[in-house]
C-alpha cells in the first residue's frame, strides 16, 4: 500500500494535527456522543486536565470551528509560527462554549481518572433500581405470530431499566437528555446492580461535578 515511504508521510500528518482540549462540559458531551453515535455503552472513558506551560502563547481572539467533517485541525494552520494554542467555538461538544487546538509541547503535566466514579453519591437511587429490576423478569415473553419472525419482545426487566434510565434524563439539562439515556440503556441480560452503578455514576458527572473535579485534582501530574 505505498511502502515505508506512503507510512511516513502518513505519520507525519497525523502528528501535524492538532490536539482538541475542551472544558468539562465538553468532555462529558464529547462522552454521551460518543456513547449514542459510535456504540461506546461499554467502553471504558477517562477524564483529563491538561496544565499547559507558563511559557505557552495563545493566539489572539477566537475562530470558527476550524474542524473537518471528521474533527481534524492541522495545527499550523491555526497557530502560525510563535503561536502555541487557539482558542475556537465549538460547535459539537458543549456547543456554543470555547475550546483548545495546540499541539503537544504546549502541555506541561496531566491528571487522568476513569469515568464514571467507582462510588456513587446517590446510593438510594442504586438500592431502589437494583432491588426494582431484581422483582421482575429477566426473561422475554415468546412472540406469537408475525412478531415471531421480525423481533425478540422485550423482556420486563430491560422495560423498566429503560425507564429508570430515562427518569434520571428528564432531570437533566434539555440538551443532554436524549444523549444520556442512550448511554444508560439496560441490555437484556445485563447485571442490574452494575447498570445501576453506572448509570448512577454517568448521572453524577453532570449533576455533581464538583466531586468528580476534586477526584481528578488529587491525582498525581503526569509529565509530557
């Protein structure tokens, strides 16, 4: 497919990208996207703070969006020669808000945690969803007739774990409902106090970043 040569210029564009470096409420955007669009329900997610150099020269205003249709920015088009990061409106992840485009040598450390938390704040929420999905069938009734050659009912577990997920939506900002109960639905089969957890935990990114926050500040930085 090209040899060595087609490989290393390969390489080189995709280290002439730039890095997307959003607020909070981009990343956990970004995740529920990610989560409804690219099937990520049971993909592990982690959240980073990125400290950048004291050293670092930020371009002057903001741009439009500078992204592709595939989110590439190349970041010699966006920071010229003496510029280490632009800022830009995001019109994907926390639409409306400002984000980053800067290359590596502009990070000096990070800190990384894996999302959700292991531990939930609203431990009643997860007693009361495990013990209600436990009380009901996990088993689909047989279709009859027609149905039984198109599709599988639901069973009533995987019902009602849909709908505890979508009551944690609907107290969620408007924007952020459709997404999340995308990421919390419940898989036939799937153990109902570990959906509980997760679905709980995801819930608490956006109801209670503080906690979360405060998790990633006390991890120890990581050098670049």
């Amino acid at each position: 497919m090209g040899g060595e040569q087609r490989v290393s210029a390969w390489v080189a564009s995709q280290r002439a990208k730039a890095l997307h470096v959003g607020r909070y409420e981009a990343a956990v955007h970004n995740m529920l996207r990610r989560i409804r669009d690219q099937a990520d329900q049971r993909s592990q997610f982690n959240l980073y703070q990125v400290r950048l150099k004291p050293s670092v020269v930020v371009r002057e205003g903001w741009l439009v969006d500078p992204a592709n249709f595939v989110g590439d920015v190349v970041l010699d088009e966006v920071c010229p020669p003496g510029v280490d990061v632009a800022r830009y409106l995001n019109y994907h992840e926390d639409p409306g808000g400002l984000s980053l485009a800067l290359g590596r040598n502009a990070i000096a450390s990070v800190q990384r945690i894996a999302v959700p938390l292991p531990d939930t704040r609203d431990g009643g929420w997860v007693r009361d969803a495990v013990a209600a999905l436990e009380g009901v069938s996990d088993t689909a009734a047989p279709a009859t007739g027609k149905l039984a050659l198109r599709m599988r009912p639901p069973s009533a577990r995987a019902v009602l774990g849909r709908q505890l997920g979508a009551s944690l939506a609907d107290r969620l900002p408007v924007n952020l409902r459709n997404q999340f109960r995308s990421a919390a639905a419940f898989a036939e089969g799937e153990d109902p106090e570990r959906w509980a957890r997760r679905t709980s935990g995801l819930f608490d990114l956006i109801d209670d970043p503080t906690s979360v926050l405060a998790a990633l500040d006390q991890q120890d930085p990581r050098e670049v």
